[in-house]
C-alpha cells in the first residue's frame, strides 16, 4: 500500500513538495501495472470534497486497468480530534478518543459508537473504504509524545469497550476498521516516527494492559485489519536481527514472527488482515533498506508493507520495480515463503470481496451533503460539551459577568486566543472587557500589565507538543523542529505569569487544552481548572475563528452547561 503525497513530474524526490490531488498518468499505469493493492492519502491529497472524490474515483479506475483488478484500498488516518487528514471546515473531525473516555461514566459507550458512524458515512460517501483506527493503545505513561490523548483511557477495559463499538460502527458503514499499534503504544516515551520505542513490561503487565485491549476486541468485534506498532517488546521476543548498520538488535514488533504470528494469529486467533506501520517512519527506515524491511515484515507473518518506498518523481517508480523483482526472487530463493504469501493474498482478496465488491464509483453531490451536515455538526458539539471536566473549583466557576468584567487571556497562540475570545463574547449574557496574550511570542511587560488589569485571568495550554502523525508522516518532522524550542519555553512562560496573577490577588482559571497530565503542574496557581481534550479549529475567517471545543468551554465558564465529564487517566 503506497502513498502518493507529492508527485512532480520532473525533480529530485526529496525535494518534490507538490501534492498529488489529481492522478497523473504515470501514477495511474503504476497502480495498474503493479496491481497495486491500496493507497493512503494524506492533508495534501484532500483539499476539497469535490477533488477528494474525483481523486478517489481516478484511483479505483485505474486498479480496473490491471490485468486481474480487484477494488483498491483506499486508507485514511482520520481517528477525529488530534489526527484528522481531511480538512476540518469541511469533514466533522470531533474532539477525539480521549474526550470519548471522559464521557464513559455518564454515556457508556453512545459517543463511540455515534462518532465511528459519521465518520464512516463521511469517509464512505468520499470513496474511502479503510480508516486507521480506532487507537487502543492504553494510555499508561504520562510523557508519551505520539498517544496521549489519541487513546481512550488508561483503563484496558474501558479502552477495550470503546474501541469495540468503534470497529462495530465503522464496519457496519462499510468502512474498514484497523485496530492499532499492535501489541501496544500506550506506553512509550518515544515516538516511532522519530526513533525506536522499547516496552519493558513484564509478560503479565503486557497482557493485562497492554494486549488486553486487541484481545477483547477480536473476540467480540474482530476488525477487518489491526496495524502494527514498530516498538521492541523484550518480554515478547527478545531475539535479534542484524539491521543495515551491520549490527544485531531486538526485533521491532512489525519484523518478530512471534508476535505477528504466534502471539497474535495462534493465541490470540486473530483471522484477519494485519498491516504494518508506515515503514518509512524512523522505527524502521533507520536501521533498514526497504526491500529488507518488506522481508523481514512478510517472513513475521504481516500480510500488507504500508509505505515501503516513496514514490515522488518517475524515477522512484524504477524503485518500486526494484523492490518488487527483489519480492519475486525472495520468493524463488524461499527466502520468502510462497504459501504465505498466498495466504496473505488470499485474506486480502477476501476482505476486498466483503466490502469492496459492489462499490459504486463516489457521487460529489452526496459527498457534500453528508460531510460537515448540521447533524454531524451537532454530535461533534454534543461530545465536546460531555466531554468537559471540572477538575478543581474553588468557587470561581461559573463566572459572574457584569458590562464591567474584564478577563485576560493567556493562550497558546492566537488562534485559540481569537477563538476563546469569540466564544466567550457569543454566549456571554453582558459585554466583556477581553485582552489576550499568546505563549508563542508575547511581551512580558505587556502581559503583566493586562493581567494587573483584568478581574480574571483565564490561560490555556496544550502538552504534549505536535507530533509527526498529527502533522503528516515522516516528511514533516523538519516542521517540528522550528517550534521546539518555543513550545519548551511555554510552560514556564504560562507559570511564570500564573505566578504573577495570583500575586496579584486575580481570579484564574487554567484550561488543560490536551493531555491533562499537565494539570499536576498548573492547578495550584489555579482557582479553577477544566479539561477539554482537543482545541481544534474547525472555522477560520477573517470574521470568525472557532472550534467544539472552545464552545463547550465557553458554556461552562459562563454556567450555561456543566461539566459532566471524568477525567480517563490519574494526575498524581
């Protein structure tokens, strides 16, 4: 399954930047010729309903070009909240896994399902018939960068409950579901698109934690796919291999025979199709050429190598040719075992006939009407304001407003400021006074000011930092780099202003805006804090900047709504 992100005609690869929204010929002749299984699209390849349609119209009628064509799998990372790949104006993105968690107590599994419903029928009605997800890694570790508010909770049952009605819901709606990271992420500290994340649990933690979620779900709603997670699991398997460095180590999940197959197909029964990780994330790519990688993951037992090559210029479709002889000769010299391959293929093929066979070419006017509707719009709104937790009030919460409250603000950058303040003036019963700062470039001085001036003082803030999948893949890691170090300098920054306030006798009220973890460090500066999640914008104009989340705080800070959710994981 190959991603078709950028693609020039002419150029280096490395520094092609120019996305693909239309399939170019060569493209076309590559998916048929090399019977090509499936495709992922990334932000660049979905910039309007209309294109996205006609691109994923384009993909399928090239796969009946092929000699023996069979429907593509056309694949999305579109879990909602953090990781959402089509634009958030137009598709109903939610507040994420994490906000489903916190209304678990008082909603069961509702969100879950509903939320895994729309976006099926979005994703359908666009012509895409795979979606990564649901995530149910437990979320167990506090500092993990790629997770966090991606999994549902820290508890493996209600991880597990969750990500059942999900899978149940998306399949039902004809969306295949791909349960991941396979054997767990949920406690790492690294992030694999950046390195090579080990867990050193015990067997009876890994089992009861960070399994225990695959294992609840292929027993009560098996998934068309589960994804790998490129993550080294000593307790698994703690034999080695040697990688391109000439060197021998553990091997990552996505290449360990036991766990892809005697873990996860002989005890864990699992029939389905697994899928690895894209396998140009640093986890592999830096200790493996491609054509290895692919051998290695085929001889573990995976039946579908996710992004093995970039295919950016023509040149790169020699690449690919390349790899492919190299799979026949494997096959030819038993490196690779052929009746595997078979199985694999025919699993494939099977999956493929179950929801792929009758497919009808994508309509752009059923597309429209279904993607962003008023009813989806609604359920993202509902699950943003069930979501939102109170964690600490000492009688500041609702606020009292009168024509003469002024309120600082204190934000991460000013889009959440412009959308806080948007929000806060939209249901508030009197005028207010509202000044803002953002944690990305500000004045001090300036800031001290405001705050000496205002009667409350409300400061959001979003841990931990974006990650390579939130952005994209791989190819965006470089983007990460130039805010490293203004993202590490904003929680001082935030304490040291909360600091100031409290000095200064004024109310505050701090807004954990992701992983609540965070929460530990600001709550004694607080009077008041709330927990929502997700800070995602969904509109953006010169008038009006604006997101689910941001309402449904801005309903609980002025007493409009309560604040009914739980907090999913413990702050010590």
């Amino acid at each position: 399954m190959l991603d078709f992100r950028y693609f020039c005609e002419q150029g280096q690869s490395k520094t092609c930047r120019e996305p693909m929204t239309q399939l170019p010929e060569q493209l076309a002749q590559v998916i048929a010729n090399y019977h090509i299984g499936g495709v992922i699209l990334f932000s660049e390849n979905t910039h309007d309903t209309e294109q996205i349609v006609k691109l994923n119209n384009q993909l399928q009628a090239a796969a009946q070009k092929a000699k023996h064509p069979l429907p593509l799998f056309i694949a999305i990372d579109q879990e909602g909240g953090r990781v959402a790949r089509i634009n958030r104006e137009q598709a109903t993105s939610f507040t994420g896994n994490m906000s489903i968690g916190a209304t678990y107590p008082k909603h069961g599994t509702h969100y879950a399902t509903a939320v895994a419903q729309v976006i099926a029928k979005e994703l359908t009605s666009l012509g895409v018939n795979v979606n990564f997800a649901p995530t149910v890694d437990v979320n167990m570790n506090a500092a993990n960068p790629v997770i966090n508010v991606r999994s549902f909770s820290e508890d493996p049952e209600l991880v597990a409950k969750l990500g059942a009605a999900q899978v149940k819901a998306f399949e039902q709606h004809g969306v295949i579901s791909a349960l991941k990271h396979f054997p767990g992420h949920g406690d790492t500290h690294v992030d694999s698109h950046t390195g090579l994340p080990r867990v050193d649990h015990d067997t009876r933690t890994i089992w009861q934690n960070d399994l225990a979620p695959f294992e609840a779900v292929i027993n009560t709603n098996p998934p068309g796919m589960i994804m790998t997670a490129h993550i080294q699991y000593p307790a698994l398997d703690s034999s080695t291999l040697k990688n391109k460095h000439g060197q021998q180590m553990l091997k990552p999940a996505t290449m360990s025979r036991t766990i892809m197959h005697d873990l996860l197909r002989t005890k864990l029964g699992y029939q389905g199709v697994v899928i690895t990780d894209a396998l140009d994330m640093a986890g592999i790519s830096d200790f493996f050429d491609y054509t290895s990688a692919v051998i290695e993951t085929f001889n573990a037992g995976v039946d579908i190598a996710l992004m093995p090559l970039a295919i950016r210029t023509p040149d790169d479709i020699q690449q690919l040719d390349k790899l492919l002889k190299s799979l026949t000769q494997a096959i030819q010299s038993k490196t690779l075992n052929e009746d595997e391959i078979n199985a694999s293929a025919k699993r494939i093929i099977t999956l493929k006939q179950g929801y792929l066979q009758n497919t009808a070419p994508a309509s752009s006017a059923i597309a429209k009407a279904t993607l962003g509707n008023p009813g989806h719009r609604k359920l993202e709104a509902e699950l943003a304001l069930a979501a939102i937790t109170q964690v600490k009030n000492k009688q500041l919460l609702p606020l009292e407003v009168t024509t003469k409250s002024r309120i600082h603000l204190i934000m991460p950058d000013m889009r959440k400021c412009e959308a806080m303040l948007q929000a806060l003036r939209a249901f508030s019963k009197a005028p207010l006074q509202i000044t803002c700062n953002s944690l990305q470039g500000f004045d001090p001085n300036l800031a001290e000011q405001q705050i000496s001036q205002a009667d409350v003082v409300i400061a959001g803030h979003a841990s931990p930092q974006q990650s390579a999948v939130e952005i994209g893949g791989m190819e965006d890691v470089a983007k990460l780099e130039q805010f490293s170090l203004s993202r590490q300098q904003q929680p001082q920054a935030l304490k040291t202003l909360l600091t100031f306030a409290k000095k200064q006798s004024k109310s505050t009220l701090f807004i954990s805006l992701r992983a609540p973890y965070e929460i530990k460090q600001f709550a004694p500066l607080s009077d008041a804090v709330l927990a929502s999640y997700a800070y995602n914008i969904d509109v953006e104009t010169n008038e009006q900047v604006s997101g689910p989340a941001f309402t449904a705080l801005a309903k609980v800070i002025l007493g409009l709504a309560p604040a009914n959710g739980v907090l999913p994981v413990t702050i010590k």
